[in-house]
C-alpha cells in the first residue's frame, strides 16, 4: 500500500522521481494536482529518455483501446513511454483495474483527478496495488506558499521585504497553478528593482475592486445568497473576473476551515484571530466570529472541494466562467445555512 500524504509529496518528487508503473495525484487543488503530474512526467521522461502522451474521455471517444495500447505498446526506437491521463467517464478504475492488476504496462501511467474519498475506487486501486502509487494534493498553507514564493522570486534573482512577503500570502489562493500565475507576473513587474516592497504588491497583485470581491464573499460565507449574486455583478461590472472571485472565495473558505479546526480543538476565538498571520482586520472579525459560528469543519471541508472543482471547471470553460463562479456562490450560501436547506426540504 503507497499512500503519499500532502506533505510529504514534494520529497516523493525528488530528482530522478520515484519508480512507479503508475500514480494518481488527486486533491481539492487542481492546480497543484497537474503541476506535480507535469514534475513528475518530465522527471520520467528524462530518466528514461521517453516521450510524454497526454489522453482524456475524448481521445477514448473516438479511438476506446488507445489508452490500453500506449500502455502496452513498447516504443519502436527505444526509450520508455510515459502516458499522462485526466480522470473521467472513461478513464476510471473500472478501465484502469486490468491494466494495473494485469503487469503488462511497458509505460508509466500518471493519472489525474480530482479530491477522492479513502474509499473512492479509483483512490483504492492505487494505493492498494504493489505498482502504484496515490499522492494527496490539497490547498496551500501559508507554509507552502512562502516557499512557492522563494522559487519563484529566487529564479528572477528578487528578494522580498517581508511586510512585503505578508501582504503577498495574504492575497495567494488555494490554487497552486494561479498563484504561481500571479507570483510569476510579480517578479517580471519588479524584474531589475532587487527587492520586492509592499508598494509593488499593491500595484500589481490584487486592486481597487478587492472591496467588492470581499462583499461577495462575505455574503456567501454568512449564507446570503441574494446578496452574494448582487455584489458579484457589482463585482463582475467594474471589471473583475470571475475566476478570480472563485480564487478569493477558495482563500476565505481555507482561512475559515483552518479557524474553525482550531476552535474545535478547544482555543478561544479571541486567541485564534490574534494568531492569523497575517492579521485579521479588525473591521473583518464580527463577520469571521458570525462564520464561525455557522459553518462546521466538515461543511467546510465540502465546501472547499466545491471550490476546486469550480476553479478547474471555469479554467476549462471560460465562457461560463461567470455562470460557474455564480452557481458556487450560491452553493457556498446555501451550505452556510443548513436548518434552513433541511426546513425548505
């Protein structure tokens, strides 16, 4: 059994790469669930001087025994193959179970998907086979993300003031993929200045309109669902996109989850906010204190995962970016409450 939990995945990741027939990365971050696919396909691939094939539910639309004959097929000119797979109607543990229980991969298999429960069949298959493994991706910490920003900064040859890196943090999600998109975009802003200052934060990471996003969200942690639709067009109308509100809401939810498990665990709410770093603005802890008192860990932990699959769903569709990101407002605001949802049952 090969269970990779959250943190230990980046040392399971270590140069040339663990040798596996096949891994699943599965988790509520979707970014950081294809970034660690990607790491460790180009890891295999260099090791074993092979080529990467990407095949989804629409490549097996068309051609149903392609994913069994890449697995299967030894390259003609040498080298090894490495197959990486999305999770879906087709490619699933029914599909998979043969090929893996079977031992005649002469590919690695890296399959991606998103959060599964312990008993999830796909998850199971993995973790229980002798040639797989299961690595576990979920939101950044604050941890995770000062060390994504050392990567990256430290790459453009910038160091950071650290009211600076805070403010920074702070506005980071629980999307790997977007926050390395926005560190990234940082670093070229302040390329030639050597350090990085809260004024440059400021100026390029977040805006005048991070008001109208904090209403929005507010008013689906407190279970206004009206109210959140209302400031999101507000939102939406002074130029926002809605990716990022889906981005923001999934940081709020993640400050929430992490307040309310320290809670549970028996701290005063007063000692918890004086902990958050950075800083819980005072004008923001009746509404934290009224969240907390609504939302339970695991409703939160739901909701979270809701909030993933919103963010990789209006990635791939942004035409209905809008209409994803509203929906889970709405589906935020209705778990906010719920008596109320049980009551209208």
């Amino acid at each position: 059994m090969v269970a990779i939990k959250a943190h230990q995945a980046n040392s399971f990741l270590n140069p040339p790469g663990p040798k596996y027939a096949a891994v699943l990365f599965y988790g509520t971050d979707a970014g950081l669930v294809a970034e660690r696919a990607q790491k460790l396909a180009a890891l295999v691939a260099a090791r074993e001087a092979g080529e990467i094939v990407r095949i989804d539910d629409s490549d097996l639309d068309n051609d149903p025994d392609r994913l069994a004959v890449e697995l299967q097929t030894i390259p003609m000119f040498g080298g090894s193959k490495v197959v990486r797979a999305t999770a879906g109607r087709r490619i699933n543990a029914a599909a998979l179970q043969p090929l893996l229980e079977g031992g005649t991969l002469a590919a690695t298999l890296i399959v991606e998907a998103a959060n599964l429960k312990p008993s999830d069949s796909m998850r199971a298959l993995f973790e229980k086979s002798a040639q797989a493994a299961a690595v576990a991706c979920y939101g950044d910490e604050a941890v995770d993300i000062e060390a994504l920003i050392r990567e990256v900064l430290t790459a453009h040859g910038l160091t950071i003031a650290s009211d600076a890196r805070e403010m920074l943090v702070a506005r980071m999600g629980a999307d790997r993929a977007m926050s390395r998109g926005e560190i990234e975009k940082l670093a070229l802003y302040a390329s030639g200045k050597g350090q990085i200052e809260a004024a440059d934060i400021d100026a390029i990471v977040g805006d005048a309109s991070e008001l109208a996003i904090d209403r929005t969200l507010n008013a689906a942690a407190s279970g206004d669902a009206v109210r959140a639709v209302a400031e999101f067009s507000r939102a939406i109308a002074s130029g926002e996109s809605a990716q990022m509100i889906i981005l923001a809401l999934q940081r709020a939810l993640q400050r929430l989850h992490r307040i309310r498990g320290e809670l549970d665990a028996g701290s005063s709410f007063e000692d918890v906010i004086r902990q958050q770093r950075p800083p819980v603005h005072f004008k923001a802890k009746d509404a934290i204190g009224l969240q907390c008192r609504m939302w339970t860990s695991p409703r939160l932990a739901e909701a979270l995962a809701k909030a993933a699959e919103a963010a990789k769903a209006a990635r791939l569709n942004s035409n209905l970016e809008e209409a994803i990101a509203e929906e889970l407002l709405i589906a935020v605001a209705t778990a906010a409450r719920p008596t109320t949802r049980r009551a209208a049952g």
